[in-house]
C-alpha cells in the first residue's frame, strides 16, 4: 500500500505549535506508561504523541529535526528521539533508562513513562509502572505477543495497575490485517483476564504514521471504529485512593532545643490532625497527636503526600524507621510474610540466603524462601527453589525482628520494598506484600508466640544462630558469660 497520510494528519502534524491549550484541566495528570517488548515501537509512539498534541516546542522541533539526519520516507523526522536522550540509547536506537514526560490535550493533562523492552532492562519497566495509574502496552502487529510482552503485563497487574491499553503497533506493515488485529487482541484479553484485569482497550496503530495516536486512521482503516490512543487516554479513570488508615515512616527524630522533640517524616497513606489518636510500631506505644508542623507554619491537617513533623502529647521512645499509624486502622506486624517478588540480579535470588529489605526508612534482615515461579509461556505457577533473573514468583519473608507492612494492595506505599544483597550492595528484587503468614505448627495464629530466647556464651551463639533449630523457632540469641547457658 502506499506510504501516504490522510489529509487530517497531514495538514496539523507536520509543524508543531510553541503553546499548548491552556483550557482548564484535571488537577492531577493522569499517570500511565508504555512498555512490551523490544522493537515494539514505545518511544516512536510517544514521539508521536508529544508532535501531535503540540507538545513539541518549536527549539525542540528544529533540534530534532537537525538530529534525525536524513528523514523517513514520509518526511518525518525520528520521533523517538524525543524520548531516548542518553547517547547510548540514540546509537543502539533502543531505550535503556525510564524518560518521563508531560503533556496535555484540551481535556486533561498526563505523565508518561517511556520504559524499555529489554529483558535486562526489567528493572526501569517496573520502576515505571510503580506509580501509574495505566499503562499502555505496544505489541508489533507482525509478530504478536512476545514473552517479554507477557512479562511486562504481569509485573503491570502486579503494580496494581488495572488498566491496560493493547496498541497494536505497525499495522501498515501487515496491510490493516483486521483479522490479525482482532487474533492478537483476542490473545490479550485472555492473558489480561488471568492477571484479574478486564478494562483492555485494543486499538491498531502505526506510531510512525499517526494513525489512531490523536487523529483517526478511517481512510486506511475503515474496518475500526473504536477509540484513538489519545481518547482511551481521556476517559481513563485515575488509580483510586487506597484504604488504609494514617501511615509515616519516621525518617528523623529533630531536637533542635529543649522544649521541642518531633518526629518528621512523609506521609504515605491516609491523613492526620492534631488530637488524633496514633500507635507507634513496633513499640506499641500509643499516644496523641499535640501538633503539625512543617518548614514555614503549623497546620490543622496532613494527607498523604504531605512531608511533615508530628509532635505528640507524651515524651516516646521513637527512632529512624519506626512506623506511626491510626490506632484504629493498624498495619500488619509480625516475622513472617508472604510476598511476590521480581528477580533483578543475574545471580538470581537464592532460597534461605539472607537480604538486606529495604521499606521506606526501615532496613531489616530477611530470609528468603521461593515457594513458586511464573512461567511466562504458559501462565502457569510451579514450585520453585531459586528465582533467576527476571523471574517474577512467590516468597516466603523470614525476618529477625517484627516487620511492619500493609498489603500492596492496600498501600503501595507500605506494601513495597527492595531487597539488597549484604555483600554487594546491589537491589536484587523488587517485592510486594501479599499478607502476614502464619506457621506451621506454631503455638498460635500468626506464628509469633513460639519465639525461643537462648542466651548462650559468645564463642557458641553465631554458629547456633545459623542452626536449623534457631531458624525453626524464630530463636531470640543473646550473648553472656560461659557460666551461663538458660532458654525460655
């Protein structure tokens, strides 16, 4: 078929305009990434997009325009250059790092997150999806849905994000090949329907040509009366407010004098006012909010999102990584979690090595014990002792001391840590929190009555704290004189 543009694309996308519309907006942008695999095309659509919405300045247009060379055969420049910056990524023609932009249309304004298709750049993808609200994922109309489309997919709807937009990317290449189009999104759904995902929006594309991106394609294919890309974009609806109650980690206690002790930190879930009743953990001390103070005032309030220092009615044992919460709506506490985890280390993660877990402020000895693995090809979930790279599987957390989480899909914020190798200092996997576990065999519910205190003489206690015995029970090492060897 012939290279040409409909005469709608053609006359308003070849120069863009220096402002955009300064109508009236949402008050937050919608949040949502691009991702899948390789080749797909994710940074030539969102180049795309930016041109077509006039969110190309007209200095970034001439430096465009002088770095894509030689233009394509529809005398367009490279829109991916728009997103891929890094030298590296501009001489292999791939994405490496995440490149986040703004732009708006007349209706709403957005965040985009441009992630790479890379499987050993997993790592970016999943630092994107974490905040999104939805995410569009770009599958090439030639060859279909990939392994790495399926991982991206899954470490998606593992991030809480439950709406998906299919952009089946290339479609001139096949011709407007209705039937493949509807074979491939076919496909989709009934991947999206086993990661619990049922809002899909399948809309065929060509980045380059801007096809269904903001203008409609009906001349090449008057087969798709659906939504363009920017539409679906419109009506979606932003990640709703999670649940639970007033959450901050504690990040400093400040003294600056005397008389003012207060504990400063960021909130990250609910909200706060002074007289409000709060329980800090794991202590368990509870006591009342007396004030609200940030860098230039006193406030009545706080929110989620807001960084801040809380002053209490009572003088508290608090320090750096300590949680304070409602006293209503408490997190989960306790030694033992299950979790999902996404493998970043080449070495893979290793059952009963123990991690650094890295939450918020807080940073804890973790044991972990993989317990399945995905299988991206079929969807299927099999027993696992070891995660290698970029697999995304099911954990069994065995802390040292009481832990403090929400699950992730009550709190993201909460619910989300990392997992560090002690030797390295390198992020090895990303987790979430599915729930507390409890025990087998335990004295009671949650497995945290069984602890063994065992106080034994210095020269015996590291090599009895590597014991099955000491693992088993969660046992308590302290260290004394030789003379004296007790448990309880």
């Amino acid at each position: 078929m012939a290279a040409q543009l409909s005469p709608a694309i053609e006359q308003q996308t070849i120069v863009p305009v220096a402002e955009a519309s300064t109508v009236t907006r949402d008050s937050r942008p919608l949040r949502f990434i691009t991702c899948g695999s390789v080749d797909d095309g994710k940074s030539t659509l969102i180049g795309r997009l930016l041109w077509d919405t006039k969110a190309v300045k007209e200095d970034q247009a001439a430096a465009l325009n002088r770095d894509s060379g030689k233009q394509n055969d529809l005398g367009l420049p490279d829109f991916a250059l728009l997103l891929d910056g890094l030298q590296a990524e501009r001489e292999q023609g791939i994405t490496i790092d995440v490149a986040y932009r703004y732009f708006a249309t007349d209706r709403r304004s957005f965040i985009v997150a441009d992630t790479p298709g890379h499987v050993q750049y997993t790592r970016n993808m999943a630092t994107g999806a974490s905040t999104a609200d939805l995410a569009v994922l770009l599958v090439d109309a030639r060859t279909g849905l990939l392994e790495q489309t399926r991982r991206h997919a899954t470490i998606a709807a593992l991030m809480g994000i439950r709406q998906f937009v299919l952009a089946v990317n290339k479609i001139d290449l096949t011709d407007y090949d209705e039937a493949g189009f509807h074979a491939i999104a076919r496909q989709f759904r009934e991947l999206a329907l086993t990661l619990g995902v049922r809002n899909v929006v399948a809309i065929p594309v060509s980045a380059l040509r801007g096809e269904n991106i903001v203008y409609p394609a009906t001349g090449s294919m008057p087969w798709y009366e659906g939504q363009t890309l920017v539409d679906a974009l419109e009506k979606a609806t932003q990640r709703a407010g999670q649940s639970t109650g007033f959450r901050m980690g504690v990040q400093r206690v400040s003294r600056p004098g005397e008389g003012f002790r207060g504990y400063q930190g960021t909130v990250t879930g609910g909200s706060i006012k002074p007289g409000d009743s709060v329980v800090v953990l794991p202590s368990g001390v509870e006591a009342n909010v007396r004030q609200i103070v940030t860098f230039d005032l006193i406030r009545n309030a706080a929110v989620a999102g807001d960084a801040i220092t809380l002053v209490l009615d009572r003088p508290v044992d608090i320090a750096r990584g300590d949680m304070i919460a409602a006293i209503d709506q408490r997190p989960l506490t306790g030694t033992a979690f299950s979790a999902r985890l996404v493998a970043l280390s080449p070495d893979g993660i290793e059952a009963g090595k123990r991690y650094w877990l890295k939450a918020g402020s807080r940073r804890q000895r973790v044991q972990v014990s993989p317990v399945t693995a995905l299988d991206l090809a079929s969807g299927a979930w099999s027993p696992a002792t070891r995660l290698p790279l970029n697999t995304i599987g099911t954990v069994h957390l065995d802390f040292e001391e009481t832990a403090i989480f929400d699950a992730y899909d009550t709190n993201r914020q909460t619910g989300a840590f990392i997992l560090i190798d002690p030797e390295t200092n390198n992020t090895v996997a990303g987790g979430m929190i599915e729930g507390k576990r409890g025990r087998p065999g335990s004295l009671g519910h949650d497995g945290d009555q069984d602890r063994v205190t065992i106080t034994l003489p210095a020269h015996l206690a590291e090599a009895f704290r590597e014991s099955d015995f000491a693992r088993a029970h969660r046992a308590e090492i302290k260290v004394s004189g030789p003379e004296e060897v007790e448990g309880e």
